[in-house]
C-alpha cells in the first residue's frame, strides 16, 4: 500500500509564507508527477501546482510567481513554497502522487493525502 502524508499548513498573516511537504511512503517503485491541489469551502478542488519526475511545473495562474513547487524523487517528496500569501490561499491542501508503480505491481495508480489546512488572515 501507498501512504501519501502532507505537512506544513497552519495560520499566517497576509503576505506571509508557508512551506508545504508531502511524503509519499510504501512499496514504490517509481512516480510518474506529484502535485498540490487546495479546496476551500463551497469550492471545487482545483490544481495548485504539478511537478513532473522529470522536473517539469505547472501551475495554477492565481498562484503564479509567488508559489514554488519542487521535488526530491529519491525521497519521493513534492514541496510547495508558498510566498506573498493572500486571504483567497485559504484552503485544505491536497497532495497527490500520480502514476505511482509499486514495486511488486505492474499497473500505476494515484494517491492522495488527508489535507493539510492553510488559513492566511487579512
């Protein structure tokens, strides 16, 4: 099985920081992309950011210059750096591994974490 464990949310002032990490834990034998998501209430859950195992980045245009994604493939770990935040950033952040291949399976499969809350005040 995959475990995939958020950590870093918490509360900040607007125009703070925050940094994300998300481990992703388990019988893995390679991951195809990790990626952040957020839902805040009454919202859908949209993408913040996606990172290739190549190194390859996207992100969401709201968050554009002021959120950084990285990722460390050996330790299966995404990181989500957060600068300038803005009371709209409130949500629950979602990471997900994409792709995962396990090391005793041969199809590839996502998973997600529990959600880490990030709530930036005004």
């Amino acid at each position: 099985q995959v475990q995939v464990v958020e950590s870093g949310g918490g509360l900040v002032q607007r125009g703070g920081s925050l940094r994300l990490s998300c481990a992703a834990s388990g019988r893995i034998f390679s991951i195809n992309a990790m990626g952040w998501y957020r839902q805040a209430p009454g919202n859908q859950r949209e993408l913040v950011a996606h990172i290739t195992s190549g190194g390859s980045t996207d992100y969401a245009d709201s968050v554009k210059g002021r959120f950084t994604i990285s990722r460390d493939n050996a330790k299966n770990t995404v990181y989500l750096q957060m600068n300038s935040l803005k009371p709209e950033d409130t949500a629950v952040y979602y990471c997900a591994a994409e792709g995962v291949k396990q090391t005793a399976g041969i199809s590839r499969g996502d998973y997600w974490g529990q959600g880490t809350q990030v709530t930036v005040s005004s």
